[in-house]
C-alpha cells in the first residue's frame, strides 16, 4: 500500500495514464483506412487485344474461305450423301440445307451424337410451306453487297448461319456450332498467344484472356483472378467473343479524421495539465502538513527550554544557600530569567503574528490585521530592542555598532510590529552569526527623503546565494554546518517581512553570496515621517 507521500505520485501516474488512453483511443478512432483505385497503363494490354483481333479476325477470313470451299465442293445436283461427305471435311457445320431451283430443301443432319432432338429445319420466308422452322432470308441476301458471296445470319436464339449461292437460284445455309469452330480456333490461339502475350507480362500488367467458353488461356494473375476484373476489351466473331480483362489494381490509403485527433489532443493535454495541477497542490498541501507538524515540534521544544532555564533558576533563587548570600549572583540569576523571559516572549509573539498571517490568508472577511501607524522616533525604538538582548549578547560576547544619524530620524509605523521585526533580525544575528562577535546597526535617510533605511549587519558565515530567496518562507532554515544545533521555528524572518510589507516597507537580503567574513546584511526600508508631524504628535 503507497504511503502518504507516495499517493500524489500514484494519483499523477493514473492521470497520465489517463491521458495516454485518452489520445491512443482519440487516434483510433480517428484514423480510416480506404481502398482506392490505382491507375495503371493499360497500353500494352490494349496493344495486344488489338494484335489478337486482327488474329481472330484472319481466322474467321479463312473458316468463310473453307466454307465456300465447301460449297463448290456440294455443287448444284448433290445428293444428301455428297453433301453429308463435303460438310463433315469442315469443322464445325452440324446441318446443311440446300435450296435447289423449284425442288424441295434438302436437308442433312451432320451431328455426331445426340440426334435425339430433331434441330429446326429451314425454310425460306417466301415459302407458302406451313409449320415451325427458322426462317432464311435470302431476300436479304440478294439486296446485300454482291461482292461478298457470302452472309452470316444470326437468328434470335440460334446460332450463327452461313448463306450462300450455289448457281443460279439454289442456295446453301449451313448452321455453325460455334463452340466445336472456337475450338478450333483455340487450338491456333494455342501457340499465337504465349508468343504475343508475353509483351504484357514484361509490362507488368495485369491481364487475363478468356475464350468464348469463359476458360482463362493466358493470365498474370494467377488462374482465379476473381470478381475484381473492372477492364474489358471483347472481341466478338463468328465463332464467340473472346474477353481481354485486367483486375482492379487498388491500395490501402489511411487517412486521418482531424476534429476527432484535436479534441483526444485537447482532452489528453488538459487531462495531463490538471494531473500536474493536483500533483502540486498535493505536494504543496503535504509539505505545508510536514512543515507545520515539525513547525509544532519545534515550537513545543523551544517553549520548554526556557521555561525549564526560568525553572531552574526560580529553584537556584528560592535556595536560602544559594551564593553564600553574594549578591552578584543572584543578580547574574535574575538576568538569565529575564533573559528567557524576553526569548518566550518572542517567541509566542512570533507564534501569534504566524497564526494571525494564517488567519488573514484564509478568512475572506479580514483585510489586515489592526495595526496603529504613528510618526515614531528611529533611535528610541532601536534601544529598546536592543536592551532586550542586552544580557544575551553580552554574555556571548557579541558588540552592537550603532550608526544612528544626527539629526535623528523618524518612522510611520506601528511601534509594536516594528518592534518585532528588528528584534526577529537581532535574533537572527544572536543565533546563526554570533562567532563575528560583533553586529552593525545603521540608519539612514533615502535619497529621496521620503524612506528611512535600517541596516542591520552581522559578520558571521554570511547565506549562500541559492539561499537568499528560501530564507522568508515560512518554516524554512538553512540546514548546513553553520546552523546545526542552532535552535528555532524558522518563523521569525517570514513574519519580518509579513509585518513590514504591512507597514508599506520592505525588508530585503542584500546582496547575498559567497560565506565571507561580511556576513549577511538585512535592509529594513520604511516611510519617513516628517519632523512637523513628530513634534505635533509629540
């Protein structure tokens, strides 16, 4: 289970992942993936289909040669016999019918197999003949181009018929099965084709050519191209229509809907913004726990030292033995419990100033505290805090230099709370600079003449400057060498500032650095009063 100081991290660790899901999911959904077309070059696979027309085209002028060659081979008196003995020299014929001059139509079955259904037997349009049959037009015959001795017919829902003259009036119709003459024409396109067909495979186009009976005979595509063929060159004849087809060539394209992407980005980075907003508020309130947790600590440390210095010196006094009746020494009793007084007294004025700073911070009601800003002489003021530390700073030795100007100079502030203030930084100096054995206090005039300026100067260690903007927050203290086994609530220079920025001053480190014999130096800066007001209010 995470401790206490752990849960901010957690709680940032689940929002950012919050925030990771928030924009993967954003990105998911926003992304479309679409297949479209890819355009090809379709120029050699049209190359070819030309090239296998005028084939196919060549083909068919050579069966209409063989079929008239038939014909002068059946002649005008034939007989069914040497008409059956002509015909089945041709591929592809399965009746022929003559039409001699004033006789009856001969006709002559020339299928191999499957006689059992009779086929229709032709008969001529002018015919007074009753009955079902196909209908030869050989009107139509005579009005067309008399150079082409020859006509294909291709009745509704029969196949192809060949017409032709045989002499004079007697004609011959001869029904095509065009299955058994593609077949034959296949067994050509067998060796023409992978000799022609290969220019589109170099090409890289992908193309399949299908007879009439719908059998792929050349392919780049494999032998099960699919349902995706989209490109169709026919080529029709005689004998069927042989198809020249290329499939649809298409790629994946994703695209990216941005509205979606946006908000998911928008969503995730506020996600992320306040995660770091908790994160430091949590951080903030933890530490804020922590310091006021080692802030009553310390507190309840350094009001049972001197009240148990006080004690114990009450008890040294109460003694009738006590000094061999020296006076001196009692006396010297008397200052140390003066002396432990005066640093209770600062402290708990320090504990109040903090608790009414917090006071004000959080009720909306209050302003300010009540403070009562008056022209006060500099000097008085001065001496008196430092009678304060009179007996403390003799003991350890430290000599106070004062720099006061003449004539004196006067303040507009609350005497009580700048009372406080000097006597935070003479403390200051009493704790962490006592080894310079000597402090500087010194006033002065701004050059404006509406500021005075109080500096007060020690010649200890001095503060580093990564220091120097820690030192007013409340709780902080310098944690080195020079301030081990220093004690304190890390209060009195945070409630310094407080009181001075209260009073229109202000209250600065100046120039802080290196750990010299210089010491540190703290600038008090606070409005002037003018000398009428002094002597009226006097």
């Amino acid at each position: 289970m995470p401790s206490l100081r752990q849960t901010p991290v957690w709680i940032l660790a689940l929002i950012l992942l919050s925030a990771l899901a928030v924009l993967f999911l954003g990105f998911h959904f926003a992304k479309e993936r679409n297949e479209v077309v890819v355009e090809q070059d379709r120029a050699p696979l049209v190359k070819f289909a030309t090239q296998l027309l005028k084939e196919i085209e060549s083909l068919e002028v050579l069966y209409q040669d063989r079929l008239l060659e038939t014909r002068n081979r059946i002649g005008i008196d034939a007989s069914e016999i040497a008409i059956a003995a002509a015909c089945r020299e041709m591929v592809g014929i399965e009746q022929a019918t003559v039409f001699p001059v004033r006789k009856p139509p001969i006709h002559v079955d020339l299928r191999e197999t499957d006689r059992s259904i009779p086929l229709p037997l032709p008969r001529r349009i002018n015919e007074t003949v009753s009955g079902e049959g196909l209908l030869v037009d050989i009107e139509r015959f005579e009005r067309s181009d008399r150079s082409v001795p020859f006509q294909w017919q291709k009745p509704p829902g029969h196949p192809p018929h060949f017409l032709t003259k045989i002499d004079f009036d007697s004609y011959l119709l001869l029904r095509i099965n065009p299955t058994l003459a593609a077949k034959a024409a296949d067994s050509w396109l067998e060796e023409w084709v992978p000799k022609h067909f290969s220019t589109v495979e170099t090409a890289g186009v992908p193309a399949v050519l299908e007879n009439p009976r719908g059998r792929i005979i050349a392919s780049t595509v494999g032998s099960e191209p699919g349902d995706r063929l989209d490109f169709h060159l026919p080529i029709s004849s005689v004998f069927g229509t042989w198809k020249v087809s290329s499939p649809m060539q298409t790629k994946i394209v994703t695209t990216y809907r941005y509205p979606i992407m946006i908000g998911s980005s928008v969503l995730a980075i506020i996600l992320v913004l306040a995660g770091l907003f908790g994160f430091a508020q949590q951080n903030r309130a933890l530490r804020l726990a922590e310091q006021r947790v080692s802030f009553v600590n310390r507190v309840s440390h350094e009001l049972r030292t001197p009240m148990l210095n006080i004690l114990l010196n009450v008890d040294l006094l109460s003694d009738p033995a006590y000094g061999d009746g020296n006076p001196k020494k009692r006396t010297k009793r008397l200052g140390l419990i003066r002396e432990e007084a005066n640093r209770l007294s600062r402290l708990l004025e320090n504990v109040l100033s903090f608790s009414r700073r917090e006071k004000i911070r959080t009720d909306e009601g209050n302003v300010g505290q009540d403070l009562r800003i008056q022209p006060c002489p500099l000097e008085p003021l001065v001496d008196e805090v430092l009678s304060h530390f009179a007996t403390t700073l003799e003991r350890k030795g430290i000599e106070v230099i004062r720099k006061m100007p003449d004539p004196p100079l006067s303040i507009l502030a609350d005497p009580d709370a700048f009372s406080q203030v000097l006597g935070n930084l003479v403390s200051n100096v009493e704790k962490y600079a006592a080894e310079g054995e000597r402090f500087e206090i010194s006033a002065e005039s701004s050059n404006d003449g509406n500021h005075v300026t109080l500096a007060v100067t020690d010649f200890g260690p001095g503060i580093p400057r990564s220091e120097a903007s820690r030192i007013f927050r409340p709780f902080v203290r310098i944690s080195d060498s020079t301030s081990d086994g220093v004690s304190g609530t890390g209060l009195g220079l945070a409630i310094a500032r407080d009181l001075t920025e209260s009073l229109d001053g202000t209250l600065e480190l100046d120039s802080p650095g290196k750990r010299t014999d210089q010491g540190a130096r703290f600038v008090l800066t606070l409005p002037r009063a003018a000398d009428n007001i002094v002597e009226m209010a006097g």
